[in-house]
C-alpha cells in the first residue's frame, strides 16, 4: 500500500462513520449477550474492525458503553417529551387524560422500535433490559442523565391531574407501569405461547392500547372516587 493509501485508510478508521459501526455493533451485541458478555473484540469482530480501533473512539467498554446509551437518548427522550405535552394539552375526562399521559410514555418508544429500524428497535430492548440492571452500576449512568427528568415531568403530570392521590402511590403505580413496559419491550413470546397463539408479543400497538387502559384503571383505583367521576 502506498503512502498516501495509507494515510487515507488511517483517517478513514478515524472517521465518524467508523465510529458508528462500532456503536451498531455494540448496541446489537448488549442486547444478544449484555454488559458483561460482551467484549470489545465480540464487538470489533461484528463491525469487522480492528480492536485498537474501539480503544481509539471510546476507550474503555465502559466508556463504549455509556456512548451506545447517549446516542439516542436526547432524541428519545424528546420524542417523550413532545408526546406528554400533546397529551397534557388535551381537553379530556380525569380518565381519558389518564390514559393519554400513560399512552404518550409508550407509543413513542413503541413507534422507535417499529418503524425506526434494526439500530433503535436494539436501542430500546437495551433501554428495557438497564431497568432491570442494580442501579448503583456506573456503567448505566447515563440512563439517569438524560431520563430521570421526564420520568419525573410524567410522574408530576399526574400528581398535578390527580392532586388527591397520594404521592407514593403515584410513584409506586408508575413503577409497576414501567415495570411492565420493560417487560413488553423484550418480545419474549411469553404471551403467545401461554395464549396458544391468540397473543402475540410483537403487537406493540395493540398492546399500546390495552395497557393503557388497563393502568388506568389501576391508578384510578388508588383515588378518590370523585377524581374518577
């Protein structure tokens, strides 16, 4: 290889379309084996890339790691964003604004992983699968960074559509909630095969509707009944 050939393949490793082979790779490898059944060289080997080439752009797996859940979250978490506000500026019932505010914590991240290809339907069964990580891991920092505050915007939404309920009860309901998206989001096929095949898992958008309804119906449980008339 001449010189100059050289010098070409050498800035092209650099660039950033290297950069994001090895962030798709990544983000399919954690989800197939997770954080610690991954290494870098699983990872450079899918991207079919030099190791020295992941130490080059992130570093460490840690860091590689951390830059596989930043690179989406922004444009995640304002796709959240723009669909609570939607929902907040409906003229609708107590439980019809209920079910609006626990629609638009879903169907966004549904809509990602149906229509926004291979590397978000990756990014969000990664996101579903850190929900169930200890959370003290340093590797998962940056879900807190860039989610935490419209957890806590949809949390006060209903707070504030809902001021008898008690506050821990919101916090435990939307638990149980997030609990059971991250559950939905993984695909398992649990349900098709205990329903024989009337269910299927990969429903996403029927199951968008039903849960919703079905929450609902739980959060206004742990009302006042004049906050459900």
């Amino acid at each position: 290889m001449t010189s100059a050939a050289t010098k070409k393949s050498a800035v092209k490793s650099r660039s950033p379309e290297t950069r994001n082979r090895i962030l798709d790779a990544a983000e399919a490898m954690f989800v197939e084996r997770g954080y610690f059944g991954t290494s870098l060289r699983d990872i450079t080997s899918e991207a079919n890339l030099q190791v020295a080439l992941s130490y080059y752009h992130f570093g460490s797996k840690e860091n590689l790691f951390k830059a596989v859940i930043e690179r989406r979250a922004e444009d995640n978490a304002q796709g959240l964003e723009l669909a609570l506000e939607e929902a907040l500026a409906l003229d609708a019932e107590p439980e019809k604004a209920l079910q609006a505010i626990l629609r638009a914590f879903l169907h966004p991240v549904v809509e990602r992983t149906l229509n926004g290809g291979e590397g978000w339907k990756n990014y969000i069964r990664l996101m579903a699968q850190l929900a169930h990580v200890p959370q003290q891991e340093s590797y998962i920092a940056p879900v807190a960074t860039y989610y935490d505050a419209i957890v806590a915007r949809f949390i006060e939404a209903l707070r504030t559509r809902f001021p008898s309920m008690d506050a821990e009860d919101v916090h435990w309901a939307f638990y149980f909630y997030q609990a059971a998206i991250t559950h939905v989001l993984a695909e398992s096929g649990l349900i098709d095969r205990q329903s024989g095949g009337l269910c299927r898992a990969r429903d996403l958008n029927k199951i968008v509707d039903k849960m919703s309804l079905f929450f609902s119906a739980g959060f206004l449980s742990l009302c006042p009944q004049e906050q459900a008339e």
